[in-house]
C-alpha cells in the first residue's frame, strides 16, 4: 500500500511560523526577507496540501484557525530538527572559542536555545558569552575584545553588519502603576545614550507630553524592579515583557514606538572557522530578513 504524501515542507513551514508569530503577512514577509506576495503564496500551498485554513481575519487582525493552533508547535519541532541535522552535518569537528557580545535582554529571550543547539552541535568550540549595553559591547568590539557582538540600532540598510532582528518596542508598566495624565510622565530608563531611551524621549516629545526620568539603572534587572515597584513606566521589546506587566499605548495617550534593531557585527580580518559557523547558525536561525533584500 503506498503511503500519502507528507504535505510539509520546512520552507513552507518557516514561512507559517513567521507569519504566527509576527501577526502579519507585510511583517512576516520583513523578518524573513521575501515579499508579502510571496508570503501569501506560500501560505495558500500550505493550506491547498493540508486542505484546511491555518489563519483567519477576524477584528481587523490575522489570527491562527484551530488547524493552525494544532500546526503550530509541529512545525516548531520540524524546523528545530531541521536545523539540528543540519548542524550536525556541516562541520562536526570545528573547533576553537568564540567571545560574543550580546545585550542582556536578547540574550535572555532569544539566544540561549540558538547557542545550545550551537554547542550540541560543536562540542569543540567553547563559547565565551557577555551581556551588556550597546554603547559597552560596542566600545569592547572597538577594542578587539570580542569575535561577533549584537547591537541594538537604528534600523538601516545591509551596510555595517547583518540585520538578525526587528524589536516592536512598546510601554510598559506594573499592573500597580497609575497614569496620571496632568502630571509629567514618569520613566525609568538606562542611561545616555541608550536606543530605547531615545526612542521613549523622543516619541513623548513629538505630541507634546512633559515627562520626567525618575529612575535610571544600566542594569536590566534594576530597571524592571523599579518598574514592578510602580515608580514609573519603561519600553521594552513586545516580546520581552515580564509577566504581570501592561501593554500601554495610544489608548493611554502614549505614542506608537518605531521599531528597533538587532544586527550582528564580526570583527575584521580573517575570522576563526568557528567564529563563522556561529555567525552563520545566529542568521540562519533567527531568520535574518534585512541582508538578503529589504
């Protein structure tokens, strides 16, 4: 008896991924560094070898249908597979160390299963990993003290370094916190001259709304205990808001926040062989959308 085809295929499948977890075909289509047409079309060949919808419009946004919902985390498992062979058969016997620098927040959330899988894969290669600010990893990079760092930036084109990453910033606040509209805004932020910082001044500035710094900590753990503890309201990447933290916005009289980026940097000259299997496992794994035509 012949068996039924699989509908699945991995570049199908990323594609889903991007467009469940960006909320959005035109977002998605950025992230991943194809067209919205594109996007859309890989999609409808999802759905026409699953034979059922995997997202609907409904309230004016894209939301999964429940095949999508059950889809989801297979295809999750499918593409971590995917690139875990594909690790495992590149260069198993690379070696040599690699000092990365990476700021604390994105290092947190986004890189400790992308570097596991790394150092699974090349159990030879020892990665030495600091989290700090922009401003620190980049006078460090200046200084040759490290082979690859991230920075947060503004977003711009491919030249200086690879864009791995869109950050959608927004306010937040502890659920204890009061918004008091006759008053400047209070916010904690990291110091001069930090993207975010930047980002929440200049933003209250364009409409007019008088703020105040209250707390400025340049440690991420500092500024969302001071956050938790109601003294005032910060910005922080969507997806790295802790629990029990609010979403504030245009409903609260605050402005829309540009959005932010995360690019990877090597240092110059010829870099260590395993200096560029991370560089290319990072990329590859995060989906870089940016370099490869935005």
């Amino acid at each position: 008896m012949t068996k039924p085809s699989l509908p699945f295929d991995l570049d199908l499948l990323r594609v889903f991924e991007a467009v469940a977890e960006c909320g959005g075909f035109t977002r998605a289509a950025t992230c991943i560094g194809r067209t919205q047409s594109t996007v859309s079309l890989a999609i409808k060949r999802l759905e026409d070898r699953l034979g059922r919808r995997v997202f609907e419009r409904a309230g004016g946004g894209l939301h999964l249908t429940e095949a999508g919902e059950t889809l989801l985390p297979y295809a999750k498992a499918m593409l971590k597979l995917g690139e875990d062979a594909r690790l495992r058969l590149s260069e198993p016997a690379v070696a040599g160390k690699v000092r990365l620098g990476t700021p604390e927040d994105f290092a947190t959330v986004h890189l400790p299963e992308v570097l596991a899988r790394f150092a699974s894969a090349h159990p030879g290669v020892v990665l030495d990993v600091t989290c700090d600010f922009t401003l620190h990893l980049l006078d460090g990079f200046s200084k040759g003290q490290y082979d690859l760092v991230l920075l947060k930036r503004e977003p711009q084109g491919p030249s200086g370094g690879v864009s791995i990453w869109r950050e959608v910033l927004i306010w937040t606040a502890s659920a204890s916190f009061q918004l008091r509209p006759d008053e400047p805004l209070p916010l904690v932020l990291a110091p001069a001259p930090d993207l975010y910082r930047k980002r929440a001044l200049a933003s209250l500035d364009a409409i007019g709304r008088p703020w105040r710094v209250v707390y400025t900590s340049s440690s991420l753990a500092g500024l969302q205990a001071a956050v938790r503890a109601g003294l005032g309201l910060t910005v922080l990447p969507k997806e790295m808001v802790p629990p029990g933290f609010l979403d504030l916005g245009p409903e609260h009289g605050l402005p829309i926040l540009p959005d932010a980026e995360i690019a990877l940097y090597r240092a110059p000259g010829s870099p260590s062989k395993a200096t560029v299997l991370l560089a290319e496992h990072i990329v590859h794994c995060l989906e870089v959308a940016i370099p490869r035509g935005h």
